[in-house]
C-alpha cells in the first residue's frame, strides 16, 4: 500500500512528547494581556516554524502592540518552567523501542532550539537514546526552517540515507510541507482541533501513533500478543 521504507525521522513537539498544550497556554495568557484570543485556526498556521517566524504570524494576525522578539522573550521564561514537565504522546515510546530494537536508523528533526530541547528531554534522555541523530533548529546545517526541506535532508545526511527511503512522521502542516519537498512519504498524527485538510498531503493520516502499523511501510511487525481462551 505504501512505499517501504528504511530509516524514520520524528518531529518532537505534539507527536513525540506532549508540548504544545505549554505553548497554547503561555500564548493565550500573554495575548489575554491585550484582549486578544489564541485559537487553533492561528496556532495550525504556526506550528512546526521556527520560533521567530512563528511569532511574526501571532503578532501580525493579533495586530499585537509588541514585536515578535518581546513575544519570544516573554514567552521562553514561562516555557522554561514548563518543559521539563513534558511527558510522552501515547505511542511515541512503543514505536521508536521497538524500532530501535530492531536495528532501525531513526532520527529527531525539531524545529526547537538546543536549549528548548534540553528542557523538554529532561525526564526522557534514556529514551532519546534511540535515536541516532538528532537535529534541531539552531543546527547550522537548517539555514530554513519548515516548510522547508533544510532539518529534514540534514538527517537525512546525517543517518547516510537517500530521502526517498525515509519516512517523516508529522504533526504540523508545515512539517508535511517540508517532508514532500525533502522527497519523503509522510505519516501525518494531527492534534484533533486541527482542521484535516491542512494534512491532505501527507500520505496518511491517524489520530494516534498508537494507530501506526509498522509492517504497511515495510518495517518490522510489532510482536504478535498471545491469546487467551476464558478458561486461561
């Protein structure tokens, strides 16, 4: 059904670990301060971005009386508090284990910076483990953020893989984006307040990464659980 696949590449935020609920609430208590509301139509236009770029869209579409680098400053205080508290997206550990039992290259490519991430793994670093490269978005390789193809042909690179034997699993339309323009299929796992057709171009769409099934792109199977009879 799907094209097989070798190597694996991970956003981070809203499909490995349990982030973005931080950004709506830090967003939404600062635009509050103006009488501004922070909703999902604008969030979906700015997940996944580089943080600055991110942060244009909010102040512009808001028409906020602060510029995007007063935004990102306030913002980092607050999230600083927050990440370290990021537990993971259901499923997210069960996959990367188990492919990485298997001796599948899988890799991190997430627009947050070294900092950001630090704090967000703070909990998970024997699990980050898995991964065989992580990049992120203050890598000097990532010149353009998403929807650019720059993180993901960098790990693509990085892990020696040519792009069309990589799958890029996604939250973020412009993650999607950037996955086709990198020549990579694309599973995409949106937040459910996303409107769907933003994920139209992603090869496939589930609501969770416990939905996902290794063996239709070629890898290997999750172990088969035994049955039981009543009388067990």
């Amino acid at each position: 059904m799907f094209r097989n696949v070798t190597h694996v590449l991970y956003d981070m935020d809203g499909l490995l670990l349990d982030t973005e609920p931080f950004y709506t609430e830090v967003t939404q208590k600062i635009v509050a301060r103006y009488g501004r509301t922070f909703d999902w139509s604008l969030k979906s236009r700015m997940i996944g971005k580089q943080a600055l770029a991110s942060a244009r869209i909010l102040v512009e579409t808001l028409n906020l009386p602060i510029t995007p680098e007063d935004y990102l400053r306030e913002r980092a205080g607050m999230l600083a508090e927050l990440f370290p508290l990021a537990e993971p997206m259901p499923g997210a550990r069960r996959l990367t284990e188990h492919l990485a039992r298997h001796g599948i290259p899988q890799a991190v490519a997430s627009s947050s910076h070294t900092h950001e991430f630090e704090l967000k793994v703070t909990r998970h670093r024997d699990w980050f483990t898995c991964f065989q490269c992580i990049v992120l978005g203050d890598d000097p390789a990532v010149r353009r953020g998403k929807p650019s193809p720059d993180i993901f042909l960098a790990a693509a690179t990085r892990l020696g893989v040519h792009p069309e034997f990589c799958l890029v699993l996604e939250d973020a339309p412009s993650g999607i984006e950037a996955a086709r323009a990198a020549g990579m299929s694309v599973v995409a796992v949106p937040n459910p307040e996303m409107n769907p057709d933003s994920c139209r171009d992603a090869d496939q769409i589930l609501s969770s990464l416990e939905s996902f099934d290794p063996s239709a792109w070629g890898l290997p199977p999750y172990p088969v659980l035994p049955a039981f009879s009543e009388s067990d």
